[in-house]
C-alpha cells in the first residue's frame, strides 16, 4: 500500500478515486486500533502482526484490476481488507520496536525497524523504474508494477512466521521485556486502554501523530499532477533509500552518550521543527509559482526536475525523522510492553485519523493542490504547542532504569581468582589504591 502512495494517486493518472480508498482504510483502521492492542497482549504481538500481513495483498490486486478495467467495487472491497490487516501490522509492530530492545538502543532499533520497512518498497521500485523508464508523459504506471507489489506482498506471511515471541526474547543486556501485570482476560485489557487516556505524554502527541500524517496526501497529488510516469517512479525509489538512510542516521543520533538524553528529545524537536519550516514554505513558493504558470509534465531530462525533486525528497528526510523521533520520545517515557502496546495503538490510530482527514480533502476534485497543502501547514503548526510540551517531559533517566552504581552493586563486583583466595589482601591493596 504504502510503496504505491509513494509514486502519486496509488500510481493512477488521477488521485480521487484511490484517495477515496484510502480514507475508508485508514477509517477501518482508525476503529479497530485499541481492539489490535488487545489482541496483541491476550495471544501475543507475533500474531497479530501475522495476521496484519494478510489484508495488503487484495489491495494491490484490485489497484491492478481498476488500472486494467475500471473495477472500482473491487478497489473499495481492497481497501477494508487493507485497512482490517493494517491495523493489526501497524500495531503489533510499532509495539516490538519500541518495547523489545532496551532503553539504551531503543533509537537504532526503531530506525531499523522504519528502514527495513522500505525494503520492499527499494526493491519494488527498482522493478518499477525499469518497467517505466519509456513512459515520458503523465498517465498512470504500468499494469505490471502491481503484480510485482502483489509477489512481494506474499512474502510478509512467511517472513512474520520467522519472528520470535516475546516470552523467547532475551535483550543483549541479558534480561527480558517488562510484559506488565495486568489480567490478560479480555476486560481488564480494554481498562488498560482506556487508561492510556489519563496519561498526559500520550495525549501531548496524539496530535503531532494526526497532523504529520497530512502533508504525504498533498505530496503525493503533487506528483501525480506535475511528474511524468517514470519520474514519479523514480521518486519513489529515491525517497525509499533516502528514508531508509535518514532512518538509521536519526536513530544512531538519538542513542549517542554525547549528550543527556533530555537535551536530545528537544535539540531534535527544534530542529525538525525549524526543517519542517522551510519544507512548508519552499513548497508554498513553488506551488504558488506553478499554479499560476503550470510547467509541462516534469520529466527526469527536464528543467524542473531538480527543484521539483528537492523539495518531494527534503519533505520526506523531515517526515520520516519526525516519525522515528515520535516514536522514540514515547518509548522514553514507558518501560513495560503491555503499557507500550496500548500507547503505539493510540499514536497509531492518531496517525490514521490524521491520513483519514487528509486524503479526504486529496479526494475532492474541487480541492486545488494549494488548499491541501495549505491545510498540511496548518494542522502541523496546530499541534506544535502540544508537541513541544512533550519533548520537555523526555527525561534523562527512562522510568525504572538503574544507575550505574546500582547496576553494580546488583551485579557484584568482578573479582579473580587470586582476589577470592585472598581476600584480607585485596581489600587493603583496594584501600592503598583509593588513598
């Protein structure tokens, strides 16, 4: 689903049809998000995220079918499927990346987890850019580019099979996830849900999930009606690798012992901040620009490719930063799995709502590009306020982690042989040492 968002309207010559689509499954997925979390603690996250990966498939092939006949019945019965399986793989996932590693590399791991996300879209892509190179006008992509999607697909059931179950999972420090104490019956769960709503860091940035999902709508209207059919193709496999790179890099930085981990959260915050300016007015300009003298299908050999592309791939290093460190400022301020669940689910269903909204507007045939991108702007800034609160409650200890001093003294000291046989000495060397 999401690598055919890269290329424009799902790779159609014209976005409405599909935005409507899109609408019902983030919808879908909007309401079925807290059963997702439910489900993910009572039979465990392995195989909610099993099933999430079953519901893709039905989607590419009516997008296949509507490109080939004009089906659209198809394309709205792809989309609930999508949107049923969504939830559960969004969900289920989000929760193993943020609460299976450790604290300490909760940033890498999370990076990781976003870029091998883009793996199948980097492969798929490059596919796509060969079955496209001779398609030099606008339109919609190839036929072929779906049943490529469509083979990739059906390789996340077995390759989900492969993941390991928490109650296997051991962290490289040696212990196991906190997986919390609450009653797995049903009941209890949903009162775990809702008590997600009580917590003030979780509320801070349910808006900032909602509003960042806006721009990609805009985005990729903004393709569809200025690129041609390999240059839209092209896009997509830059913004793969470009957000696979961006990915690791801004998770590194949020691991590094530079600086306290407090000063991380906001540092970045204001500098996503400040990017995400610049992104919103480089791209206010340029609209503006073409919307009065709109440019020629815009072609990889063409003058506007550069400045075209510039903007496309420096909104996606913003939009994929902001989503890593979102995550990551989450996963510091909780240390219990199941409590992380919950969370990833609400944040989640933010983020559904937040694309919900905004491909409904993309849907309109009314709604000019600058109304879009102009309503991306808005709600962004909107929940600045909230968002910058929640950087400042990050922390530089996460909750329930140990100091060094206690670390060590549970773990004991590291003494040899030659020290244990003799211990009236070693103490009096320690002592002479000290003074």
């Amino acid at each position: 689903m999401f690598f055919v968002g890269r290329l424009g309207a799902g790779g159609q010559a014209e976005p409405y049809v599909v935005n409507t689509a899109n609408v019902i499954t983030f919808v879908v997925m909007f309401a079925l998000a807290p059963l997702a979390s439910i489900s993910g603690n009572i039979i465990g996250l392995k195989w909610v995220v099993v099933f999430g990966t079953i519901g893709y498939v039905p989607y590419s092939a009516a997008l296949y079918v509507n490109s080939m006949y004009g089906t659209q019945w198809f394309l709205i019965f792809g989309a609930v499927t999508c949107g049923i399986s969504a939830t559960a793989l969004w969900t289920g996932e989000a929760a193993m990346a943020v609460g299976y590693p450790e604290m300490r590399q909760r940033g890498i791991c999370i990076g990781i987890w976003l870029a091998l996300g883009k793996l199948g879209s980097i492969i798929a892509s490059a596919i796509q850019l060969g079955l496209n190179k001779n398609s030099s006008s606008q339109g919609s992509i190839s036929s072929k580019t779906y049943l490529v999607l469509i083979g990739i697909q059906c390789i996340g059931l077995p390759l989900a099979l492969l993941l390991a179950p928490v109650h296997k999972l051991v962290r490289s420090d040696g212990k196991k996830p906190d997986l919390g104490t609450t009653s797995r019956s049903f009941k209890a769960q949903v009162k775990g849900y809702a008590a997600q709503f009580r917590r003030r860091e979780v509320l801070l940035l349910i808006p900032a999930f909602i509003t960042a999902q806006w721009g990609v709508t805009y985005q990729g209207n903004y393709l569809a009606a200025y690129f041609t059919v390999r240059a839209r193709t092209l896009a997509g496999f830059l913004i793969a690798i470009v957000g696979a790179i961006v990915n690791v890099i801004a998770g590194w930085c949020l691991d590094t012992k530079l600086l306290r981990r407090s000063v991380q959260a906001k540092g970045m915050w204001y500098f996503l901040l400040a990017l995400f300016t610049i992104v919103w007015i480089w791209n206010i300009v340029t609209q503006e620009r073409w919307a009065r003298n709109a440019p020629d299908a815009i072609d990889w050999s063409g003058q506007n490719f550069r400045v075209g592309m510039a903007i496309f791939i420096l909104y996606r290093v913003a939009y994929e930063t902001v989503g890593l460190w979102l995550y990551w400022s989450l996963g510091t301020l909780d240390n219990n799995l199941e409590s992380i669940t919950f969370s990833m689910a609400v944040l989640r269903g933010g983020e559904s709502l937040g694309s919900a909204l905004a491909y409904a507007v993309g849907s309109v045939r009314s709604a000019s590009l600058m109304t879009n991108l102009i309503a991306a702007t808005v709600v962004f800034y909107a929940a600045v306020p909230f968002t910058t609160w929640a950087a400042h409650l990050v922390k530089d200890e996460g909750p329930g982690a140990e100091t060094e001093d206690e670390s060590e003294i549970e773990a004991g000291p590291n003494l040899s042989q030659t020290e244990i046989d003799h211990p009236i000495e070693t103490v009096a060397t320690r002592v002479n040492t000290k003074v």
